[in-house]
C-alpha cells in the first residue's frame, strides 16, 4: 500500500507551501524607573548682622 502511493505521488508536481502568517508577539513591559538623585546639601547659615543704633 505504501509502495503504490510512493509510485503514483511520482507523477504530482512539488507545490511550494505558503509561508505561514507572522505570530503575534507581545511587547516586553517597561523597565523600572530610575532611582532619585540625592539631596542638595544644606546651604551654610547666614552671619548674625550686628545691632546699630542705641536702644
């Protein structure tokens, strides 16, 4: 049975087949978002102003 299948599929031309259809891959998520810069330093205390003038 398969000797006589092999014969008469002989005489068929090849068919090329039709490329399958692209799958639909999902989109990766986003990364995490970046840590926070550090805090500025404190800016440095201002000189005490001097009294004028009697009181």
């Amino acid at each position: 049975r398969l000797a006589s299948f092999i014969k008469t599929s002989a005489h068929y031309e090849d068919y090329d087949g039709e490329d399958g259809e692209d799958g639909d891959g999902e989109d990766g998520e986003d990364g995490d978002d970046g840590d926070d810069g550090d805090d500025g330093e404190d800016g440095e205390d201002g000189e005490d102003g001097r009294l004028q003038g009697n009181r």
